[in-house]
C-alpha cells in the first residue's frame, strides 16, 4: 500500500511540475519516447481491423494460401515474424505462399505494423 501511495504521489508532482518552461521540453521528450515504445510494446496497431482486409483477398489468391496466413497472423508476435519471414526474408527457396500471395498479403498487413506506418 505504501508503494501505492507513493506512485500517486510521484504522479501528481509530475502533474503539477510539467507546464514549468523549464522541464517542458523534457517532458515532451519522455512523452515522445513512451509513446514509441508503447507502440512498439503493442507491435501492431487496430488489430481487429486486419481479418476483415485479409478476407477482401479470397478472390485473388487462393483458399489454402489465405487460410495459411489468416492463421499465422492471430497475434501480434505471429504477424511480425510472418512479416520477417514472407515480407522482408524473400530469398527463402520453399514456401506455402506463392510470390504474388506474399505480395498481397503483405500489402494489407504493412500499415498495421507500426514500422510500416507511413
């Protein structure tokens, strides 16, 4: 409980202290990096999103390719190293996917890995 305690109050002196001109800029520095590395902790953005956009390409590649990455990509570690492996490492010799399948799937999933993110 005492640690409790003192979180909270190591909060609110945050909270009063960072419109001070003096440790603004610092503040919005630690805000920068804290939202990256959220993002990078999260790994990919609006991931409910991804299913439906992977569904629209049932009829351009076929069944077994799709069903190949829908179930490779239900989680977020899942789609980042489907991503290295298909997306980035296309020099391997032996794969389930054919190179426009990989294509196109990468195309859809690549604005929801937040290094993608133009």
């Amino acid at each position: 409980m005492k640690k409790f305690v003192v979180f909270i109050l190591i909060i609110l002196a945050f909270m009063e202290g960072r419109d001070h001109p003096s440790i603004a800029p610092y503040v919005d520095s630690i805000k920068q990096s804290i939202m990256i590395k959220a993002m990078s902790t999260v790994e990919i953005s609006k991931f409910g999103e991804l299913p439906p956009k992977l569904g629209a390409l049932r009829g351009k590649i076929l069944t077994h390719e799709l069903d190949y990455a829908i179930s490779h990509l239900k989680t977020a570690t899942a789609a980042k190293l489907f991503w290295q492996n298909n997306c980035e490492d296309v020099q391997l010799a032996h794969s389930v996917l054919t190179s426009y399948a990989k294509k196109e799937i990468c195309t859809v999933i690549a604005p929801y890995l937040p290094t993608h993110n133009t």
